[in-house]
C-alpha cells in the first residue's frame, strides 16, 4: 500500500482542518517546502497537496508555494480550485505528477469525460463523501450524487480516485476501511485512494490487509502519532 503524505495550504502555511471547516485549522509549517522535503527524504513517493484556499474560492491561491513544492522535486498530486481542464493542462506542463479535481467531475461527469483520454489518463478524481453523498466547493456543498455511483463513472477513465469520508477527516478515529475497501475492489486495477481519519499503525494495517492500494496520511504524521518510515514499514 502507497502512503501518501498530505500538505494542505492555506494562506501559504501548512494546516489540517476538522471535517474540511476553515476555523478548524491547526497551523504546523509557514515553509511547504521543507515540510516537503522532510518528506522526501523519509521515502515518501508522491506528495498529497491541496490549495484549500482555492477548494473554497474556485481559483487557485497558493501558487507561490505549490512551486516551491514543485522545485524540491517531489512527486506531486495537486488539487484545490482546479476547476477546468485548461488549469488541469497547465499544471501538468508545469510539472505536476497528477492533477487532482473534485467539483468539476462532480458538477457535469459527461463533460469532463468528454475530455481527452490522455489528460484523464493524468487526473486523479476526489470524491468526497458524507454517508454516501458528495459533497464539492471545499465541501461547502452537499450534491444528490451517491459517492459510489459517481466513483463507478468516472473510474475507468481516469488515474486514479481519492475517497473521502468527510466525517473522519482529521479527527483520526480511524478511516472507513469497509467501504474505501469496497471501492477498491470495484474499479481495479484502477488505483483507490483512502482519506479521513488514519491516526495510528493499525488504522494502516486494516487498509492493508483490506486490499486498499494507496491512501493519504495527514495530521497523524504532523502530530507525531508515527513517522512516516513507520508507516510505510507498517503499509508493506
């Protein structure tokens, strides 16, 4: 199983949130880039960004520190604010590994599947989910969608998918490993990201033996519950 740290942005600082709401941050860097690579150096194979700025406004924010992610060399998916494929294109050119999208997928699946299949073939799409319904906007805004009949859709388009359970993000309680299990085995070999709610080695070792190919790490890491040589030893 991949690990995947997270570095989610807002205002230029590293944070974490609560169940996505802004007045939860906790602020744990104002340098991404040595958060970066502090990660890279522990063996962390890709990196987990998100703009939250822009998941909330619809436009990205932290450019600035995305490229000083990006000139450390790390291995990049990106999400936050990218909101049509034009951005999704530039990213890429600008040296993003994957290019995470969340509401433009959700808000008109067809049009974007509609897309060219070698820029899906480098999207990773995020579906993110409260008892079963999606939610976008920087999960301000609670759609009709059922999480799985939108993950079945898009999956085989597409790189790779990044499941969220709203309710367990940063709270680390443990991640929804029936269901992010579930999903995986529905759209392999296509890759099933879990988030939400990872706060020890066990939690990790349930998405193992559960068959969970990959899945992002956050305040479990920054609040040194495990580091993350631990966690990758823990995922093998």
């Amino acid at each position: 199983m991949l690990i995947i740290p997270a570095i989610d942005l807002l205002g230029g600082k590293v944070v974490r949130l609560v169940e996505g709401k802004r007045e939860s941050a906790t602020v744990y860097s104002d340098d991404p880039a040595a958060v970066a690579r502090g990660f890279v150096a522990e063996g962390a194979a890709r990196l987990h960004v998100v703009d939250l700025d822009g998941a909330f406004s619809g436009k990205r924010e932290n450019n600035i520190a995305v490229q000083q992610i990006l000139a450390t060399g790390a291995r990049v998916q990106l999400g936050g604010g990218v909101r049509d494929l034009e951005t999704c294109k530039r990213l890429l050119d600008e040296g993003v590994h994957r290019v995470v999208v969340g509401t433009l997928a959700a808000s008109a699946p067809d049009t974007f599947l509609a897309a060219d299949p070698a820029l899906l073939a480098r999207v990773i799409v995020a579906v993110d989910a409260r008892d079963g319904r999606v939610f976008v906007e920087g999960w301000d805004r609670e759609t009709a969608l059922d999480a799985a009949v939108l993950i079945g859709k898009l999956a085989r388009r597409v790189a790779g998918v990044l499941y969220t359970d709203i309710a367990r993000d940063g709270r680390g309680n443990g991640p929804n490993v029936v269901q992010s299990a579930r999903l995986a085995r529905a759209i392999a070999p296509v890759e099933l990201i879990a988030s939400g709610g990872i706060g020890s080695l066990d939690d990790l070792r349930a998405l193992r033996d559960a068959g969970v190919p990959a899945c992002v790490v956050g305040r479990a890491l920054y609040e040194n519950k495990f580091t993350l040589a631990q966690a990758i030893e823990a995922a093998r």
